[in-house]
C-alpha cells in the first residue's frame, strides 16, 4: 500500500463530547486510522481503549505529537486549543481544531502566525455548514426561489432554566473559554460569513441571565452584500423560535429543526465509505403570506468537512475552512465582548 493509498493515520486531543462523538465517529467513518489518543480523565481512558482498542493513549501533547500521524485533531478544553494547535504545527503535523480556534482574536492569530512559521496547514471544524438546513439555504437561494435576501434570522435556543451540573461550557469563565458566545455563537457566525459575505457588527448583547457563563447572546451584523444577520444563542429561551429563516423579496424559507447528525453520532450510528447510510434532512417550507409549501432539503453532510481534510492532505483540493475565515470569526467574537450593550 503506497502512502497515497493508506489510511491517514490521526491522533486526536481530548476525548469529552466533540472528541468521541463528534471526531473520532466521523474519522473512522471517513476511513481514517485513529493511531493515538490525548486524554487525561481516567472515565474517558477506559472510554478510548473501548472505542478504539488499537490506539495509543497518552497523558501530554508532547507525548501525542511523537507519534507517526498525518494529521492532528484538537477536541481538547478550549483554554489549550492554542497550546495543543501549535504544538503540531510545531512539529510538521497538519491540523483540524475544533470550534473555537482561539479564546480571543491574538490567540487565533497566534495559531495562524504559527502555522505560517512551521509552513504547515490547519483547518477549523464549523461543521454546521455542513448542517442540512445549510446546504439547503445555499440551493434555495441559488434556484432563486425567494428572490434577493435582506434578512436572516438564525438561532440556537433551548430552554435550560437550571444550570447543568459538570458541564464546563455553562460554569467556565471567559478567560477558560466558558459561554455561548465562544460555543453556538461562533456556529451562527461561521454560518452567516459563510452564506452572504464578510460583515461587520451593529449590534451585540451578551448575558449571563443564569449567573455563571454568559447564556444569552444576540447579535446582528450588516453584511457588505445588503444582507442583515441577527443571530441568537440561548440557553434560557422559554419559547425558542424558529431554527433559521431567510427573508427575500419573493417570500421566506422557513427550517424549524436541526437535521438528526448530532443525535446520530451521539447514538454511535456512524457514516460508511465517507457518507451518510440513512437520511439527514431537516424539513423546509417556503412561506409566501398565508401561501406555505414544503421544499425538498438537502441532507445534512458532516463526513464531507473530513473528506475534503482527506483530500486536502493527499493535495487533491484546498482545506475545507480557510483560515481567513477563523480569523473573521474571531475578530466579531472580540468585538461582541467588547461592545456587549449589556
């Protein structure tokens, strides 16, 4: 087997709810070779060698970056994303981090400086724009079906009055990397650069309604292509609306739920041969007034974002997210922070 052929072989840092079934379930089901695995909790050790019993498990980043691999995958706490990033780079190894790169906007340009430094490429996990109400938005509107956009509303809310118990993302504090501002907010805007173009911020609030970790965050930003985003992350939305909708002159698409991937990875179903076995979609409607018809969406898509890193470190085509791309997240996080009406 030549080296163009064989599995890549991939460690991965952190083992909690992005590294086991996020990561490691769609690797495996995109054919790679999961040779190595970066945890310190003794609960999700015994979770690795279970999983994955061929793989090494080792204690430090250093010990991780030792080994043969092709490719490093950061899950890890998002106070060492930076640390854990850089150091692959640092030694040759090509990188996928999960969201968010950075804390801040330095930290983020450290890791891109870094991999300017080393000449090794990284990649950043927004896999929401591999959701199904994604993709089906981008055929909407290239169909033309609600004329030209000026509106989009986009939201991840859920209703969680209580605190929940050993989750770190609700009780951690900014600097450690806690809130929704740096979790579902980075999705909503990775999604929205994405679909209509850079932006910059008119508007941004960001609440800890709860008392720990900031847990409602609203903000819009004006697209340099006419289109506005407002975009909300809550845990404490009694009502929450709908998942996105999209505004054109000629109507509205209208996408209430997430596609199943999460529930799917989280219930150990994983893609085969770099694809989904069972249907993704998420239900669509376009809404002309009183006028409501259901449109066929297109399935959700996440084992393509490691297809394309597969591709990508074989030299075949360009890295699924572009660095500029991270970057531009970054910067609106920090100024969301920065300029909070709250």
């Amino acid at each position: 087997m030549t080296a163009s052929t064989r599995p890549l072989r991939v460690g991965i840092a952190g083992f909690g709810l992005a590294g086991r079934y996020f990561h490691s379930r769609l690797l495996k089901g995109c054919g790679f070779d999961i040779q190595s695995i970066l945890t310190n909790n003794e609960g999700r050790i015994e979770q690795a060698r279970s999983d994955f019993p061929k793989a090494k498990v080792v204690s430090t980043i250093e010990a991780l970056v030792q080994q043969d691999l092709d490719l490093i995958v950061v899950a890890s706490a998002n106070s060492v994303h930076a640390t854990h990033a850089k150091a692959a780079l640092r030694a040759g190894i090509p990188v996928v981090i999960d969201k968010p790169m950075g804390r801040t906007l330095v930290e983020t340009e450290s890791i891109v400086a870094a991999s300017r430094e080393c000449g090794v490429p990284f990649t950043v996990f927004f896999n929401r724009r591999w959701d199904s109400d994604c993709l089906t938005i981008k055929r909407v509107l290239g169909e033309g079906l609600i004329g030209e956009v000026h509106r989009m509303d986009s939201r991840f809310e859920r209703y969680r009055p209580a605190l929940t118990p050993g989750s770190w993302r609700e009780h951690s504090s900014v600097q450690d990397g806690g809130g929704l501002l740096l979790d579902l907010q980075t999705h909503l805007l990775s999604v929205a650069l994405d679909l209509f173009g850079p932006a910059r911020l008119a508007h941004s609030s960001v609440k800890r309604i709860r008392g720990a970790a900031d847990d409602d965050v609203v903000l819009a930003i004006l697209h340099s292509s006419g289109v506005d985003s407002y975009l909300s992350a809550s845990a404490v939305a009694g009502s929450p609306g709908p998942r996105v909708r999209i505004l054109g002159r000629q109507g509205a698409l209208v996408i209430s739920e997430l596609d199943p991937q999460e529930a799917l990875l989280r219930g150990g179903i994983i893609p085969e041969n770099g694809k989904w076995e069972v249907p993704t979609k998420s239900r669509a409607f376009l809404h002309r007034g009183d006028d409501v018809t259901e449109v066929e969406s297109e399935n959700g898509n996440y084992p393509e974002f490691y297809n394309l890193v597969s591709g990508a470190l074989r030299g075949l085509n360009p890295w699924p997210v572009s660095g500029s791309d991270a970057l531009a997240v970054a910067e609106l996080i920090d100024e969301a922070r920065a300029k909070s009406s709250r």
